[in-house]
C-alpha cells in the first residue's frame, strides 16, 4: 500500500483525500476503504475522506459531488472576501442542460447558464478550509449580482462594490468587458459613478 503518497494528498489537501485523485497517483481504492475500515479515514460523501475529527470542508465536499457546479453569486463574493455575510445556502452555476434535480434536492441555489457564459470569468479559490475550489472571479461576481435575473439583494451588491473599488487589485477595464457580454453596461456604468460621486464628497 503506497502510504506515503496517501499521506502526502491528505497533508497538500489539509487532511482532505478524494478517490479520483488518490487514483490518478496510482492508489488503489481498496487501500482507501482498508484505512477507511480501519478508522484512520473518515468517509464524509461519495468519493471524499477525511482525517478522523478534521474539519469539513463543506465548499470542496458540495462542489466534489457535483463538479460541473461553479461557486457563483453571493457564495462567490464570500470566498472573495467581497461580503460580510456567511451563506445560508450555496450557489452554484452549472452548464444549460446539466439536470438539476439533485442538486436542488440538497437544499442549493442551483440555475444553468449557456455554454459561452458558464466558463466566462472561471478561477480557482481557496475556501476557508485551505481547499482550491471553482468560482467565478471577483469582477465576473460583481456583474452577475448586478443582472435583474440573480435578485440580489441590493445591501449585498452595495457592500461588494465598495470593498471591490476600495481594493488596489480592481480591474476596471475586465469588469466592463463582462458587463457587456451579460448585457448590463449601463447599470454597471450607473453603480460606478455613483460610488466615484461618493468618494468624492465623502
């Protein structure tokens, strides 16, 4: 059994081990179930182990079980530090057709988007857990909460906003890129100078 290598995925993962990628190092699933039996891992959903009494990672779970799934709105702006407010529930964009039945059945905010739109602005985050998961990127975040369609409630985008433009890593240009691709330039153009005239004369 290649313990060292089962050893080294549950140290680079913080104590997180998936079958797929123990598999891709040569592991076989059966030395996974051995120390599953054993009590030395603790299987917390189909196909992901943990360090017995480690943390969950509830963000690297959700999105192993359905992969297609991108972090995306109000659970985005949250793995961005771009919110104060911890998700109730998670929200997840899948590709248009992908079947949302299960995901929905699990309690998350699930809605399939076109094929174009779904890779647009696609990066990976650490979740608080110290786990690298799929979000949409800060300014690609920024413009979907502003789209009539997502109902964001608008304390929430306010908030974003600000911390976004008050940061030193904004990127202006990229954030009116997708603001036009989304189809929301004029509202995007809107919320920036009313937050410049703010700056302003605060």
């Amino acid at each position: 059994m290649k313990f060292e290598e089962i050893k080294y995925l549950l140290d680079k993962n913080n104590g997180l081990l998936t079958t797929k990628e123990a598999e891709d190092y040569g592991i076989y699933r059966g030395s996974i179930k051995y120390l599953s039996d054993k009590g030395e891992l603790e299987k917390v959903s189909r196909g992901v182990y943990v360090l017995p009494g480690i943390f969950e990672d509830e963000f690297f779970i959700i999105q192993n079980r359905f992969k297609k799934g991108i972090f995306s709105l109000e659970t985005a702006l949250y793995l961005h530090d771009l919110t104060d407010k911890t998700p109730n529930n998670f929200n997840l964009t899948f590709p248009k057709g992908y079947n949302l039945t299960n995901p929905k059945s699990q309690g998350l905010n699930c809605k399939g988007i076109k094929k174009e739109l779904y890779e647009l602005g696609v990066t990976e985050v650490l979740t608080p857990g110290g786990c690298k998961v799929r979000a949409y990127n800060k300014e690609r975040t920024l413009i979907d909460i502003i789209r009539p369609v997502n109902k964001v409630d608008v304390q929430i985008i306010s908030h974003a906003y600000r911390t976004y433009m008050n940061s030193k890593e904004k990127n202006i240009p990229l954030l009116s890129s997708y603001a036009e691709k989304l189809g929301v330039k004029d509202k995007l153009k809107s919320y920036l100078e009313v937050l410049l005239w703010r700056t302003r004369f605060n």
